[in-house]
C-alpha cells in the first residue's frame, strides 16, 4: 500500500470517526436552544438521552477518529518527504475535536470546587 493511500484511508476513518460527535454535540446544542425558547416542555429524560448520546459519540470518536489520527501521523512521521497539508489540517481538527470536551468538562469541574 502506497504512503499516499495509507493517508488517504487515515484521514477518511477520522472524519468517519469524528461525524458522529459533531453532529450529536449540534442535536444537544440544537436541544438546549429549544428548551431555553420553549420553557418546561422538556422532560427530564431528554437530559439522560442527550448525556447518552455524548458519552457514546465521544467514545466512537475516541476510538475511530483518536486512532485513526496517531496512525497518520505515525505515517508522516516516518516519511518526511510526504508534504500532506490537508492531512496535517484534519489531524489538527479531529484532535481539537476530541480535546475540547475534555478541556470544557474540566474547567467546568474546576468552576464548581
């Protein structure tokens, strides 16, 4: 398999691994703007749901995206001469992608100690 495919399958497992996180953080997101227009016609089972669909959009993330990232840059590293800009742009993104839950979950816990 050539290095330009191997990057090529990379950078398509993360954007497959990263979809699902996106487009759940947007359907909570989306949940949060209608209770906040539409007071008290939200039960208190959407909040499980929507903390359900986090929890295992992140992990499919974590596992498909997170690993399909250190596999291209393992294979950029290895081959300097491979001058991938728009997979170094992904790698970028999905590692920001899976690092600003993280980041926001954290200052949250240290806002309320």
């Amino acid at each position: 398999m050539t290095l330009q495919r191997k990057l090529r399958i990379a950078n398509i497992l993360m954007l497959v691994g990263i979809l699902p996180l996106v487009l759940g953080i947007s359907w909570i997101v989306s949940g949060i703007v209608y209770a906040q227009q539409h007071k008290g016609q939200m039960g208190g089972s959407d909040a499980f749901l929507m903390i359900g669909v986090l929890i295992v959009t992140y992990a499919f993330a974590l596992l498909l995206g997170g690993g399909s990232l250190i596999w291209s840059a393992v294979v950029a590293r290895r081959n300097a001469g491979i001058r991938a800009t728009a997979s170094k742009i992904i790698r970028i993104s999905v590692w920001f992608m899976l690092a600003a839950p993280l980041v926001w979950y954290f200052g949250l816990a240290l806002t309320l100690l």
